[in-house]
C-alpha cells in the first residue's frame, strides 16, 4: 500500500509540472551595425540599432544614443539616435579624421541595459586599442557621469 501511495504522489507531481507553462525570458537584443565600415573622410557613416524585446520590436526605448570615438582618444562623444520606425533607432554622422574608430550602442529599454560595440575605420586605419575598445566597470561608470 505504502508503495501504492508513492507511485501515485510521483505520478500527480509529475502531471502537475507538465501542466505548468514555463515563460521563456525576454531580452533586449540589440542588433548594431555600422555602414560602411571602411569609409571615407567626410563621407557619411549611418549607425544602426535593430532594438528588440523578445520578439517585439521596441518602438519606445528609454534611451538610445550612440558613444563614439578614435581609438587610444579620451574623447568619447555620445549622440542621441533618432527612431526611424519598427525598432530601428538611427545616427548618421561623417569623420573629418582619419583612423580607426569604435562605437558603443547605449540601449535602455524595458527596465534592461544593453551596449554592443562595434569597430569601424575612416580612411587609413590607425593603432588599435589594446583591449579592442573595451572599457572597465569603474572606466563606464566614470565616462556615464561625464555625459
């Protein structure tokens, strides 16, 4: 009887964990891409974030600039994007000096953070950052205040 009893309370809790739908988490996907990546001085170069939440496009994002700046600069320069339609948030902008550049896409949107990184060069390339443009928690944290 005993042996009944736990074969039957296995048997409930495994129907009762079947029945639960689990909820998959979403997150903020932001897709960043630079064009061209090899570009010209003067020329313009449009920045692109594809922001998306899950499957939905996020068409009212807290905030979404991009930071950017000439490899081994202290000069970082962040510019709002402007929201072109169907989550993609848009900078155009053209580079008087030549080198090797990096751009972050600061993305804040459903309570979430998200910052990819992108390299791209103007002209002829220059030195890259040894860390590849990366930047340290005390090093963002810093920068955000100054903006």
């Amino acid at each position: 009887m005993k042996k009944m009893m736990i074969v039957m309370c296995v048997a409930l809790a495994l129907l009762a964990g079947c029945g639960k739908e689990e909820e998959i988490p979403k997150l903020l996907n932001v897709d960043l891409t630079v064009e061209p990546t090899k570009g010209e001085r003067d020329e313009p170069v449009t920045f692109k974030a594809k922001v998306t939440y899950g499957e939905e496009e996020v068409k009212d994002a807290d905030d979404v600039s991009f930071e950017i700046w000439l490899a081994n600069s202290e000069d970082h320069e962040k510019i709002a994007a402007t929201h072109k339609g169907n989550g993609i948030y848009e900078l155009e902008k053209s580079f008087n000096e030549e080198g090797t550049y990096y751009v972050y896409a600061h993305v804040t949107a459903r309570d979430m953070h998200n910052m990819p990184k992108k390299e791209f060069i103007i002209g002829t390339p220059s030195s890259p950052e040894e860390n590849g443009g990366s930047k340290n928690m005390d090093e963002m944290d810093h920068d955000e205040s100054d903006h």
